[in-house]
C-alpha cells in the first residue's frame, strides 16, 4: 500500500507531461514557421526596433547572473 503512495506522484507528474505535450500547439497543423506573402511588408523590410529586443536580452541575462552569482556567494 505505501508503494502505491510513494510512486502515484511520479505517473502523475508523467501523464500531465504526456498531455501537456500532445495538445501542445506544435501537434497542430496550423503551426506556419514563415509569415504569408500576404502579411509581409514590401521590400522585405522589417517595420520593429530590434535594437529594444537586444537592450531588453542583455538585461535579463545581466539579471540571470547576478541572482546566480549572489545565490553562489552563500
């Protein structure tokens, strides 16, 4: 009876992963990796501000190592 207990968690844990990833929207056959004709711009030229993209990964790393490094100095 505690065998039963002790492993429940464990196959739980699995069939929400099982149905996490078959109903996740990779599985669909609507997933496009390239826009459309249709909704590119003319000239193939992009209309965003990259730049804000890299200023914004640069901080989150900057912020992933300093809570790496103040948890490592305990």
């Amino acid at each position: 009876m505690t065998a039963f207990f002790q492993r429940w968690p464990r196959r739980l844990a699995a069939g929400i992963l099982a149905l996490g990833l078959t109903f996740s929207p990779a599985m669909t056959p609507t997933v496009r990796a390239q826009a459309t004709e249709e909704t590119t711009p003319e000239g193939g030229e992009s209309k965003g501000r990259p730049l804000d993209g890299y200023i914004g990964t640069v901080l989150l790393v900057i912020l992933a190592f300093f809570i790496v490094g103040k948890s490592a100095r305990r």
